[in-house]
C-alpha cells in the first residue's frame, strides 16, 4: 500500500520517540528502517532473552512485533500526535530460533483514530530466515493528553 505521512519529519519523530522507549534498549533491540507506513527492529540473540529450550521467548517475539506496528501506524499520525497499542493478537507460527529476529511492521489500514496494522517477525537460523510469527494489531492516535508526551 502507498502511503503518504501527514508529517514531512515523520522519520526524525519516529527515532526520537524510540530513543525514548527504554525497553528496547534493555533487550538490545534497534530501529532499523523506517518509511512511510512500515519499520523494521532488529533484535539480536542473548541467552537471557530465550526460553527453557533455547529459543527467543515468546516476550520478546512479541515486544518487538507490537513496536513495529504500533511505529509503522505512527509514522502515518500527526506531527502533534502520539501512539498507543489498542490491542494485538500474534501467531507464532515456528519457534524464534536463531541469531537475531526481524520485525517488520507495516501499516493495513491507517486512519484518523485507529490503524490497522501486521508484523512479521523471522528468525535467522545460518543466514536463513524463517516466518516466526505474525502479529495484526489496532494501534490509536491519542492527542490532547497531558500525561502522554506528545512527540511520542
């Protein structure tokens, strides 16, 4: 789908309020990419982010897919607007194992208060990557609030 950001500093907001988001950085996950309606995070392998079998945790999985939708739908919102996930559901399809996942996130249906967006996340495995999972997700554009900064 070709979209077109309201906000020409769209790219500059996005990393700005990632930057912000302290999370990402506590697993070690970055920002790769970002165009209009879609960004990528990269998250690269550490022991104490998998589970009992070696594999990423499903946490993880799921935290950087919901990151990378809920960036993709903000980089369609507003320059005064920020970004809330309304909800997700996320399949996961094969076990996230390798040597980094990659999120890709990517806006569906962007709107005036609620986008619609996916998220395929895969796992490198010997310089293969391999659909792990999938996330579809309903991300808000919250204005107006005072305890929610505005730039994201």
């Amino acid at each position: 789908m070709s979209v077109q950001p309201s906000d020409p500093d769209f790219e500059a907001r996005v990393r700005a309020s990632y930057a912000r988001q302290t999370a990402m950085g506590l697993i070690g996950a970055t920002l790769e990419r970002v165009a209009p309606g879609e960004v990528e995070i990269l998250l690269p392998h550490r022991p104490d982010l998998c589970q009992q079998h070696g594999f990423f945790h499903a946490g993880m999985t799921a935290t950087i897919a919901d990151t990378a939708a809920g960036y993709a739908a903000f980089t369609l919102f507003p320059a005064d607007a920020s970004v809330l996930t309304s909800e997700f559901k996320l399949h996961l399809l094969a076990p996230a194992e390798g040597d980094r996942l990659r999120a890709v996130g990517r806006v569906l249906k962007p709107g005036r208060t609620l986008s619609i967006c996916e998220t395929e996340v895969f796992a490198r495995k010997e310089g293969r990557e391999r659909l792990c999972a999938k996330l579809i997700g309903t991300l808000v554009v919250i204005r107006g609030r005072d305890d929610i900064k505005q730039a994201g």
